[in-house]
C-alpha cells in the first residue's frame, strides 16, 4: 500500500471510530489496531489522534459547505427556491454522510477549535443572512434584521437535521418541504416590527 493509499484508509478508519465512540473514547490503539497497523504509522502520518481527526473534520467541513454553497449559488432564484434547495442540500449531506455528520454535531476536542460545527453554522447564516438582507431591503423591512433571522432559520434547519439523522421519516425531500413551509409563510407575514403581546388571563 501506497503511503497515499495508507493515508486515506487510516482516515477512513478514524472516521469511523470518531462516529462511533467520539474523539475522547478513541485511541490511537483502537485506530492503529482496525487499520491493521502499527501505533507508529498514525503517528507518522497525522502526528496523533488529533491530527488525524482535524483532518476528518476539515474535509466534512468542506463537503457541506460546498454542497450548502451550490445550492445558493443562484442569485437571481426566488428566495424561498433557495431555501429549498439550502434545506434538502443539508439534508442530503446527512444521508449521504452518516459518519461525517455525527463527527460534526459531536463536541469538539478543545485542542480543535476551528472547523466545529457551530462555526461551520456561523459561515452559512453568514451566507443566508446575505440572502434575506437583499429581500428585506425590496420588501421594506429593516435590512438589521437579517441577521437574527438567519440564525434562526439556520438553527432550526440543523436541529431538524440532527433529528432527522435518527429517524430517517418522513423523506428528506418530506423534511426540507415542510421545514421551508414552516420558515417561508413566517417570514411571509412578518410585522415589520413585531412585540411580545402581554397575556391579557383570558
């Protein structure tokens, strides 16, 4: 086996470990021993455990975000088009990566702290917040508050996922309909500037 080879089936075999039993319960025994392989060959190639899983990290990472941004590429789309493309693109990325999505919602090592799956929710609400800041502006609505709204749509759409990800009903394409049905006829009937309405006892 190439040194190439051996590298990708160690990331392969971490990847795994990682979705199994998480960053703390794995070792580099564990690792060295499913690779059938010597302690000293991990080390070799990624320097240690948390080389090797900033290295699983940073590829999931960079596989949702790419799926994320082409879903958004499209500006001229109608917005709420964009939201479901957004919503099923993150829903397909669970389906199709099981592993990698377990490993990201997972709590990160300290060591680790680029790459985790706050800051990977932190660059897409940057990206959705864009989005909504040009429709509010068309519509009227104060443009600051684009922010706040993307980090709400963000977070219901990962939270949904995580959900989603052990329960694997309805279909995805079930989930992100409804989610952007949830999302869009709120948005779709926004007061432009909206208060908490005291309990009146009745």
């Amino acid at each position: 086996m190439s040194g190439k080879e051996r590298r990708e089936q160690l990331l392969t075999v971490g990847r795994r470990l990682f979705a199994e039993k998480g960053f703390d319960m794995t070792t580099v025994e564990e690792i060295a021993a499913r690779a059938k392989v010597s302690k000293p060959v991990v080390y070799e190639h990624f320097g240690g455990k948390e080389g090797l899983y900033a290295v699983v990290v940073d590829r999931e990472v960079s596989t949702l975000l790419a799926a994320l941004e082409t879903s958004l590429e499209e500006q001229r789309a109608h917005p709420r088009v964009l939201m479901e493309r957004a919503a099923l693109a993150f829903l397909s990325y669970i389906d199709e990566n099981e592993d990698g999505f377990r490993i990201l919602v997972r709590d990160s090592p300290v060591s680790h702290s680029i790459g985790t799956f706050s800051s990977l929710l932190t660059d897409v609400a940057r990206r959705v917040e864009e989005i909504l800041a040009t429709q509010l502006r068309l519509h009227r609505y104060p443009p600051k508050d684009a922010a706040l709204y993307a980090q709400m749509l963000v977070g219901m759409v990962a939270y949904t996922g995580q959900w989603w990800l052990e329960t694997r009903k309805p279909a995805k394409e079930v989930v992100a309909a409804r989610m952007v049905n949830l999302s869009w006829f709120g948005l779709g009937a926004l007061e432009k500037k909206p208060a908490l309405r005291e309990s009146t006892g009745g």
